[in-house]
C-alpha cells in the first residue's frame, strides 16, 4: 500500500494530518463519526451517507478484506472516509480483494493515520462540522483557501439529497420462494439489507424513485408501502412528504430511517437536526410497550420532535437509551409503523429485525 501525505481540514479552522488512501484527490463534506467495530464496506457503501466524510472510530480498518455481496448499493455515495489504520494485509474466509483497492475502484477520497479519537471527541464537543480531505495537497496551497473551501460548502440542513442516491427507474424485486405479498417501496437510498429481509419474508417489491406520486403507487396495486432510509435533511424530501401524506389510510405503511422522518412530518410533526447524529451499530433502543431493549444499527443525522407527534394520533413504540430522541412511532388508525433505527443491521446486530414481521401482520390485516 503506497502512502502519500494528506490533509483533513474543519471549517472550524482544526487540521489533522495523515496520509492519502483510495482514490487520490479531494472531498467535501459533512463529517461525522460512526463507532461500528466491523462493517466498513457496508457503512462507505450505505446511500445514506451522500454529502459526508465518513470517520471509523474503529481502530483498524480493513483487515479482513472486501466482499461485493456486503455492498449496500451499487455504487457509495459517502464523500470520503476517515480512518486511523488502515491494515496493509487482511484475512478472511470470503474476502475478494483489499479495501485501499475497492476504494479505489469507487472513487472513494480517503485519509489514513488521522488521530480519530481526537476528531471523535472534537465533533461530540462542537457538533458535526464541514470538512474537506485533500490527497496530495499541492505544493504551496494556502491554508486560507483550502478552509474557504471548506466554509462555502452547503450545511446538511436544507439539502434534498435523496434524488442524487435514488433509483432512476422502476423495478420489480422477486420475493424468494412463495409470493406472500408485493409491496411498493419508495427509494429515497434504500441498503440492500432492506430488501433482501422482504425478499426472505416473501415480499416483492415494486421499487420506485423518489419523487413518484401516491397515484402512481396506489397504481401499482399493491399491498403495502416501504418508505425507506436516504440521506439529507427529511424536511426538505417535499415530494415524498407530500406522497406519505396522500398514501396515509390508503395502505399500510413502513417508514425506515428517513422514511420515518417522512412519516412524521407527513402527519404533521416536525424534526431537527441533531448535534452530531447517531451513526453505529451499538445504539440501544427501548421497546416502550415491553421495556426490553435492542441494540441497533442507526445512521441519521436528523430527529422527530417528540412533542410534535402530540396531535398525530400516534403512539411513541421505541426511544433511544443514548439521548432520550423518538426511535419509532405507530398508529392503528392510519395502520403504519415508523422506526429510526435500521432494522436490518447491515452491519450490526439483528434484534431488531422483527420491524420487518410487525409491517407483514400490518399486511395480513390488510
């Protein structure tokens, strides 16, 4: 692995030094941390992440390789990735091939040998900043316009990014096995996990782009609606609020992630911006009607305002045991269930998987 000098600069003037990894060249974006310990393809290849500088706070990264299947979309939308050390060699039973080289191959930005902890704990103190990482700065460069850069960078609210990570066109999903139901899914960046957990419950899916309106989903004829998860702030996703909001009572509804945000601003709550988001596998969550708590997989930089579902006709279902923020929201009358959370791990544990067995009693109830 060849190391060359590279630069990460806050739009708060901090620099860290290290050395280039990837694709060579430069990336903006917002950066935030996430605090998986294994995972790494599938958290630079989550659609979520369009506009970010992903930082691992796991120590070293890349040590078991890469494997195309752990992919969560075609193609990463991160802007760049942050690491402390990235491993020279790996070792793993269904590697294809090392990380600097599928970094490469994607056109990832990357920066190596970054002290993380410190740029963890930097961005838990002051919130999540605008950065930007330069491979191989020139010779020269001034520190002012790299930081002027940096600062002319849009801020994460405000920004509709679900357009640039959705799909362009319609498709049918099969379910695997026996067709149990068919259901339209919204994608505002869904991961592949998500639809690889309907297809192994016998749930086709008729994928549709962000955008598409409720009459053309209420077209299809099909049983359900999966909004799911994307980047970008949810209340600037004006088409697919106005959607939700026309599909509330049409069918049972699904919202995961961004999709949940969705929903609740489709029924009239609000949200807001969290100081530095929860992004990482290791997020415990308490299921409000039996107390027991699950550890989650979360990626999100926005929340609900709890007081804002008063009114909603809704009830609150899940919390987060971090920060007290609403992880989930449903309501029988409009037959839909919310979560924040992402209840196919990817990576990340599996408990909260029975998300996906709740929306398909929603569907038997019709």
């Amino acid at each position: 692995m060849e190391f060359r000098r590279a630069l990460l600069v806050l739009e708060d003037g901090r620099t860290f030094p290290g050395v280039a990894v990837g694709a060579r060249g430069r990336a903006l974006g917002e950066v935030v941390f996430n605090t998986s310990m294994t995972g790494y393809q599938e958290i630079f290849s989550d659609p979520s992440y369009c506009g970010q500088l992903v930082c691992l706070t796991a120590p070293q990264v890349g040590n078991y390789g890469v494997c195309h299947a752990d992919e969560q979309a075609a193609r990463p939308a991160a802007a760049g990735v942050i690491v402390r050390e990235p491993s020279r060699q790996y070792s793993g039973h269904r590697a294809e091939g090392d990380l600097d080289s599928w970094l490469r191959e994607n056109h990832l930005v990357g920066i190596a040998q970054v002290d993380t902890r410190a740029l963890t704990r930097h961005i838990r103190r002051r919130g999540a900043l605008r950065g930007g990482i330069w491979s191989e700065p020139p010779a020269g460069t001034d520190g002012e316009a790299l930081l002027a850069e940096v600062r002319a960078l849009p801020p994460m609210s405000g920004q509709n990014l679900a357009g640039q990570v959705s799909s362009r066109s319609a498709r049918l999903l099969a379910a695997e096995g026996t067709e149990k139901y068919r259901v339209a899914l919204v994608d505002f960046g869904v991961k592949a996990g998500i639809l690889q957990q309907l297809a192994r419950r016998g749930v086709a899916v008729e994928l549709v782009p962000a955008g598409t309106p409720a009459r053309a989903i209420l077209g299809l004829g099909v049983q359900g609606v999966v909004l799911s998860n994307g980047p970008g702030d949810p209340a600037a996703v004006d088409a697919g609020i106005a959607c939700a909001r026309e599909l509330l009572g049409q069918l049972p509804l699904l919202g995961i992630c961004l999709g949940h945000q969705i929903l609740a601003l489709a029924l009239g709550a609000r949200t807001y911006k969290l100081p530095f988001g929860h992004h990482g596998g290791n997020h415990p969550v308490r299921v409000e009607k039996t107390g027991s708590v699950w550890i989650t997989a979360q990626n999100h930089g926005f929340a609900v305002d709890e007081a804002s579902l008063d009114g909603c006709d809704c009830r609150l279902t899940h919390r987060s045991l971090y920060d007290g923020t609403v992880e989930g929201f449903a309501s029988e009358s409009q037959r839909l269930l919310a979560v924040q959370f992402h209840p196919e791990g990817c990576p990340g544990p599996s408990d909260a998987a029975a998300v996906f067995d709740d929306f398909l009693r929603l569907l038997e109830d019709g």
